[in-house]
C-alpha cells in the first residue's frame, strides 16, 4: 500500500516537474544545449537602482539534473539584482572547465558556483579567482584544497552508504552487483563510492562484480554499462552513482527488457517517471532540485560580507520504499 501511495505522488511529481521543464525551454536551462561558448544572461526584475551582481555557474557537463539547478537558481534570482552566466561543456571536460573559469575571472564576475570535473586539476585556477576577490563555491562534488569558501551539496560518503543499505534491504543481504559512475577524478562520485564499498563489506554479504567509470556522456556510459551485462549476465542489481549513468540504465533496461533491480541517483522526471515504469527500483537524491536556491543564497551572502558556512548539507531522500 506504501508503495502504490508512494506512485501516486510521483505521478503528481512527474506532472508539476515536467510542466516546469516546458516552461524552462525558453528561459536559461536553454542554454545548457550550448556548450562552452555560450552564455545565458539573467537579469533581475526588481532593484534597477545599481549595476546588477554577475554570478557564474559552472556545470561538469550537460544532463537534464543541471537544467533543474538552472530553473531553481532561475527563480531564486528574480527578487534580486543578479544576472547569471551558465555555462557547461558539451561533454564532461577539465581543459573546457578551466577556460571557462579564466574567462569569467577576466570578465570580474562577482562570484562563481562551479561542479568541478577534477578536484585537485580546479584547485589553482580557483584559488586565482578568490585572489582577484572573486568569491568560489562548489557544489555536488567538492574541491576541499582550494580556497573555495564552501560547498553545496549531501555528505557523498553518507550518500553511497545509503545507497548500500537500501540495494542490502532489496537483496536481503546477499546478491552480485555491478556499478557505474562518472568521471573517475570528480571527488563526489570517488567519495560515494568509498561509501558504498564501507556499506556493502560491513554489513552485507553482497559481492560487487565490477565498478566502471564513464567519460561524462551518456554514450559512453552505456556502452560501459553493457559490457558489464554481458560479463555478468546473473547480477543482481545495478547501482548507479551518478546522473548520466542513471538516465542511461533506464534505455538499457527497455532495450533489453531486463528486471534486475536498478537504484538511481539524482532526481529528474524522467527517473521519477521510470520508478513508475518499472525501469528504476529505487531512487536516491541530494536534493538537487533546491541547490539551485543554496547557490544564489550563499553568493549573495558573501557578497554582502556576511560569513557562511563552509558545508551547506542538502541532505539525502530515498524514493521509492
């Protein structure tokens, strides 16, 4: 009953989400389909008295996930004299994200949120823009050597523990998995992966076939996701450690009609619609879909001099029990 409950709400989710991401198509989630070259500016409808503050985000890639950050920091910046520059690479890209950051610091921007694809690679150019008074914050996966003043997002450790306790609770303990996750040097998906593995050898006796890294795309995740069906064809679950290799299980599960379980990470209409479609067992988020209002918050209040904290947790929602 619980779950047929829990259905019905995703259905109304799905609805008011995918309502909203029609009426994105014309604001700033557009321009997410253009990669590194291009720039969505956002301006304030209210306090025209001053020049408005440039706050520049920065996306690993581009994936649906981010175009629902887009939206939130969309609405969260209407009641303020901010424009936003969002950008993002067309794939996941360390030399694109670098150039995107030198050039937002030769622009003077007055603060910028970046996901950074490699934690220790961003530490120097981040650490440029704080000593041109360029205030940095991250968000997802974090980048703790550097200057940043904080971090957005869940506890990534927590996170891959609790996606072990929830594939443990659907298996009883015992079982084969495989799993897939993103870019191998992003500290987020290293650190729910260190979770996952600290879960499943404490507390289980699940075995873990085979972790495999994809590029960032969704191509590439999949071709990696069949090849480990193919080397494991009686595995019991697929768990998913980021957003593009959750969104491209849901195409291998209906290509190939497969019933294993499949956990998810990252919340967006399409998983949602598949929880229901019987594609996604299960889902786990950080909450994605107010981290949008965190980054405008906290941008605003360094830029007011007031201090933040250096973690702002988003915490961690179970979908689907």
């Amino acid at each position: 009953m619980n779950r047929v409950f829990s259905l019905v709400i995703l259905g109304c989710l799905v609805m008011l989400l995918s309502l909203s991401g029609c009426e994105g198509n014309t604001g700033m989630s557009t321009s997410l389909s253009q990669p590194s070259t291009a720039k969505q500016t956002v301006p304030s409808a209210t306090d025209t008295d001053r020049a408005p503050l440039v706050f520049g985000i920065i996306y690993p890639t581009v994936n649906p996930t981010y175009e629902i950050i887009t939206e939130n920091l969309k609405t969260a910046s209407v009641d303020h004299a901010v424009k936003l520059i969002v950008q993002a690479p067309d794939e996941a890209n360390l030399e694109q994200q670098i150039r995107i950051m030198e050039m937002m610091i030769k622009q003077g921007v007055d603060g910028i949120a970046i996901d950074p694809v490699d934690s220790a690679a961003l530490v120097e150019v981040i650490d440029k823009a704080v000593a041109k008074d360029i205030p940095v914050i991250c968000f997802e996966s974090d980048a703790p050597a550097s200057k940043r003043l904080a971090f957005i997002g869940a506890d990534n450790v927590q996170t891959g523990i609790t996606i072990g306790r929830s594939v443990s609770n659907l298996l009883d303990g015992k079982g084969m998995v495989i799993v897939e996750s993103g870019m191998p040097h992003m500290l987020g998906l290293s650190q729910r992966l260190e979770g996952l593995k600290q879960y499943l050898s404490s507390h289980t006796s699940i075995d873990m076939l085979e972790v495999r890294n994809n590029d960032g795309t969704e191509e590439d995740a999949t071709q990696q996701l069949e090849a480990m069906i193919s080397a494991h064809p009686h595995f019991s679950a697929l768990i998913n450690l980021d957003p593009v290799s959750s969104s491209s299980s849901i195409l291998v599960w209906k290509a190939k009609g497969l019933k294993q379980y499949n956990i998810a990470l990252g919340l967006t209409p399409t998983v949602q619609e598949s929880l229901i479609n019987g594609q996604i067992t299960r889902i786990i988020s950080q909450n994605e879909q107010h981290w949008g209002e965190s980054i405008m918050n906290t941008l605003l209040a360094i830029t007011d001099g007031q201090k933040v904290p250096p973690f702002i947790n988003t915490g961690i929602t179970e979908i689907g029990e």
